[in-house]
C-alpha cells in the first residue's frame, strides 16, 4: 500500500519500529549513536553511509518529523532548525556569500526585515524590496549580482497575497532561487512548490505545532540546495530538539482536522465583524473583497485563520481592543488553539518605521486575529463585546 492522501501520510509516516515494537513513535533523547566498528564510523563520518551519528546533525525524531514535511511540499530533501528564525536565516546564510543581492517582498516579519537591514549588510549582502502587487516591475530590480528572491505568502501581518505562479516563472527565468514562507497556509492549504519554488520555509512553531507548546522550524525543497542548508546546519548548530521534533510530528497528524476548523471559525468570524462600526476595514484571505482574492482562490485550499481589521482610533483604538478581550489571548503568537489578539504596530512590527509599516498596510489600528478552535460563538461575543467599548 503507498497512500497518497494528505492525512493519511501525516498519520502514518513514521520512524522505524524498535524492538519493543511500539506503536507511537518514542522518544529519542540521546546525544549521540554507537558505532558496530571503526570502519563504520569512519564511513558515517565520511559521509559514505547515511545514519545517525550525534544528534547536532540528526535523530530519528528529526529525521520523522522533516520526512513527513517533505511530503506534504512535494519536497525532496529537508532541514529541521531550533525555531522558524533559525531557519530563516540558516537558509540565507547556507545559500549567500558576500556581494550577493536578495529580491525581497516588501512585506516581511519584523525580525526578517531586520536580517535584511541590520545584519546581512555586514557582510556586504543587499536586500532590494518589491511590492507584491506590483510584479509587472519585478525584473527592473534584478541585478548580476541578485541570487535569492524572498516572500512570503500571506503575508505578516497585512496578508497580502502574492502571485506564486508568475513569481515561480519569473526566478525560473533569470535562474533565481526562489524561497517563500509558507507558515500561514501551511501545506495543508498551499503547495508552492508546486508553483516554482525551490525552497519553503516553516515556522512550526505556529500552526504546524497549534498549541502553543514548543519553538521548530524547517526548510524543503531542491536537494542541492538543502545538502548545503544541512551542512551550514551541522557546522553551525541551530539543531531542533528531538523532544520538539517528536511534538511537531505528533501534531502534523491532526494538522488537517485543526486547519479545517480554524478556517470554518475564521469565515463565521469575518462575516459577524463585517458590518460593525468600530471596524473601518476587515481582511482575509478569502473574502471577495480582498484585493488579491482571485489569486487566493487559485493556489490556496482555504482562506486560513488568521484575520486583521483596521479598528477606528488609530494606536489608541487598537489598544482599547487588546484590552477589551476577556477570553482571547493577548500575545505575539499565532496559529494557536486559543484565539489570539495582537496589535503589530505596538509589538511584533514596532522596530519597523512608520513609513516602512504603513507600505506594508500596518496601520496604527491594525489588529491581527489568529482564529482559534473555541466556538465561534464565543470567539465573536468576546470581539464584540470589546469592539463595543471603541463606539
């Protein structure tokens, strides 16, 4: 039998059974492996044979949960790192040498930006921003020198959408490596890959883990690509713990059951906050009135969980919000079981100027909604509620 259905690879894909013959996987809390022989360990050192050898470099727990990714991405190869930045910037760093130019969209999380405009240009590799909706412009900002384009896909926190398939055309055709963030849709709702991308990047900490509980991240795709982001790894150390590992792969068998109910709460969520008065502006994915609606509906599954409006008050309006909610969290999280209520201007996005927050749509009011699995009826009578105190 080799299925093919998404839920039942993530179900059923696991490490080898031990001689206890168990049916979870367990734990692999081990630094490091025995060898049967010198030459054995000559050869894994030498990279002859493919094993365990100290778990800095990989564990069967590791190794699990980075299959099960590559699965669900269509990818060929994987990276597991400590968190979703470690990956980011394990992935630059792999792939970049000094005098290298990154095409970046505009719209990126706070601490990616700040990779972009504080660290890499220390070692004399530039970052040009492009605006998402604006990909007739694209190939002007293409140098000699440009090697990687950058984006993600929703975006944080503004959700913009970008067009996969004419960027997938585009790094193809001036033989770019295009890498983009998949952690909103998840690959339960997103494939981009199968797009044109070379590689995908996850903070699993978000949905993939769902319940708040430990830090992952992860890299899949190109296996060229992904033998230099492991040897970068390796060398370096951002290893993920096997405990988080065996976590993450735990939760990637209930990864299609959760999304579906985050996005059936976040639709009934958009529709009661639609019309409420404190509420200048409401955007998901999924709505017909997003401006890039057409293109969601053409390479995403479903609209996702999370949902920002744009409350009226401006950093006072927002925060009046943060503080109104009784049974929502407050937190930078996201893709959590619990709803959680954020105002990026103030937190996640507050290094960030205002001019470079307000070109990415992250406005004083704006507040982020990561749709949890509570009922929806009480997911809306908390907002409302809070919403009412900004009449």
């Amino acid at each position: 039998m080799n299925p093919k259905k998404f839920e039942t690879n993530a179900v059923r894909t696991q490490a080898a059974r031990s001689q206890h013959d168990e049916h979870s996987v367990p734990l692999y809390l081990t630094s490091s492996f025995v060898f049967d022989d010198a030459e054995e360990m000559r050869a894994s050192f030498a990279e002859e044979k493919q094993r365990n050898i100290y778990s800095r470099f990989t564990n069967p727990n590791t190794n699990e949960f980075v299959e099960k990714i590559c699965q669900m991405e269509g990818a060929a190869d994987g990276c597991a790192f400590a968190t979703g930045m470690a990956a980011v910037f394990g992935t630059f760093a792999a792939l970049l040498n000094s005098g290298d130019h990154i095409l970046s969209a505009r719209a990126v999380f706070g601490s990616t930006h700040g990779l972009f405009t504080k660290i890499f240009p220390k070692w004399n590799i530039e970052t040009t921003y492009f605006d998402i909706a604006d990909l007739d412009n694209f190939e002007a900002f293409i140098t000699p020198k440009t090697k990687m384009i950058y984006a993600e896909s929703p975006t944080n926190p503004g959700l913009q959408i970008l067009d996969l398939e004419r960027l997938g055309a585009l790094a193809k055709k001036h033989n770019l490596i295009l890498v983009i963030d998949n952690c909103f849709a998840t690959p339960y709702l997103q494939l981009p890959i199968a797009f044109g991308a070379d590689l995908v990047i996850h903070s699993a900490t978000k949905l993939i883990d769902g319940q708040g509980r430990v830090l992952g991240g992860v890299t899949v795709g190109r296996t060229d690509l992904i033998q230099e982001i492991n040897a970068f790894a390796r060398t370096t150390g951002p290893a993920m713990s096997p405990f988080n590992a065996w976590t993450l792969s735990k939760s990637l068998e209930t990864l299609a059951v959760r999304v579906d109910r985050h996005c059936d709460n976040a639709e009934k969520i958009v529709t009661s906050l639609l019309e409420h008065e404190a509420i200048e502006a409401v955007r998901y994915p999924f709505h017909k009135d997003h401006p890039q609606y057409a293109i969601a509906k053409k390479q995403m599954k479903r609209g996702g969980n999370i949902i920002t409006i744009q409350v009226k008050g401006g950093i006072d309006g927002g925060k009046k919000l943060m503080d109104g909610v009784k049974m929502c969290s407050r937190s930078s999280n996201l893709g959590d079981s619990r709803t959680i209520v954020t105002q990026p201007a103030i937190s996640t996005h507050s290094k960030l100027t205002v001019e470079d927050r307000l070109a990415v749509g992250i406005t004083d009011g704006l507040v982020r909604i990561s749709v949890g699995l509570e009922h929806p009826d009480d997911i809306i009578q908390d907002l409302t509620q809070a919403l009412n105190n900004l009449k």
